[in-house]
C-alpha cells in the first residue's frame, strides 16, 4: 500500500511538473501570438470600426490572459469622429474583491500619442468578487480617424508584459 501511494504521488508531481511546463510555454506562445493577431486583425474588414455605427465590434482575438485577471471581450464603437467607446470584459482571477483599477489599466493610443479619457461608466468602479466577470466602458477623445487605435491593457503585477491590440477605421 505504502509502494502504491509513492508512485501514485510520483506520478501527480510528475503530472503537475508538466502542467506548469505547458503553461509557461502557452504564455510564452500567447503573447507572441497576441501581437501577430493585433497586427493582422486591424487589417481585417471584420474589425475595422465605421465612424457613427451603432454597433460595438468585438476587436480581440483571443482572451489576454494575466495572472490577477484576464480581459475576455473589447468591443469598441466609433460613435462620432471625435470620440471611441470601449466595452471591456474581464474576470477577476484573485482571490479577494477587486476593482480592475486595482489590478490592471487601459490606455488606448493613436499615433503614439496616448488619447484622453473623456467618460468611464459607473461599472469601471464596481468591486468585482473572486472568479467572478464584469465589463466596464470607457469613452476616449480621438485625435483624427485616420491612424489606427492602439488599445493596451496592463497589468499591475510588474512581472508581466502590457498587451496590445491594433484598431483600423474605415
């Protein structure tokens, strides 16, 4: 019995060891891969925003996922062309109530230069409990509607790298 729960534990750390192993690795992958995605979605007519739509378009390609939280969904309206609507939806991944302010931040360029926050709803200061999702909105003057937008999310952790998705308009 005593041999039976050695391996039996041998083989759970062996397993866990590789979990680890291929979360790095799918980190490492992910980041990589989120530039790439960026990069070619702005191109694609799918994600390219119309000035005065009604309609919010979802512009992240994959989850960005970070140790505290991960952003599941942005979507973004170019309501006129003088202003950016974000909807931003995230899962707090501690294990206490948070503010996502807590934990992370949105900054959204064009043309390296970095847009004013004009209007934020009043979700983007709800306490967020453990495992548990939220969206917020966040409104942005636009200095032209010529130059893509670059949308970065930053974690709080200074271990982690910020992440960045590109948006073209039409």
């Amino acid at each position: 019995m005593k041999k039976q729960a050695i391996v039996l534990l041998g083989v759970i750390l062996l397993g866990l060891a590789g979990c680890s192993q291929s979360t790095q690795n799918d980190t490492t992958n992910d980041k990589k891969q989120t530039t790439t995605h960026s990069t070619s979605t702005a191109k694609s007519d799918s994600t390219k925003l119309n000035v005065g739509a009604d309609d919010k378009v979802s512009v992240l390609p994959k989850t960005l996922n970070f140790k505290s939280f991960n952003v599941s969904q942005i979507k973004a309206e170019a309501e006129t062309k003088q202003q950016v609507e974000l909807e931003i939806s995230w899962l707090n991944q501690t294990t206490d109530d948070r503010l996502f302010s807590d934990i992370g931040e949105v900054a959204v360029y064009q043309n390296g230069s970095k847009l004013k926050l004009t209007e934020q709803d009043d979700d983007f200061l709800d306490h967020v409990g453990p495992n548990e999702n939220e969206d917020f909105e966040l409104s942005y003057r636009l200095r032209n509607t010529k130059d893509d937008l670059q949308i970065r999310i930053t974690p709080k952790n200074d271990n982690e790298t910020s992440r960045q998705v590109k948006v073209a308009f039409n």
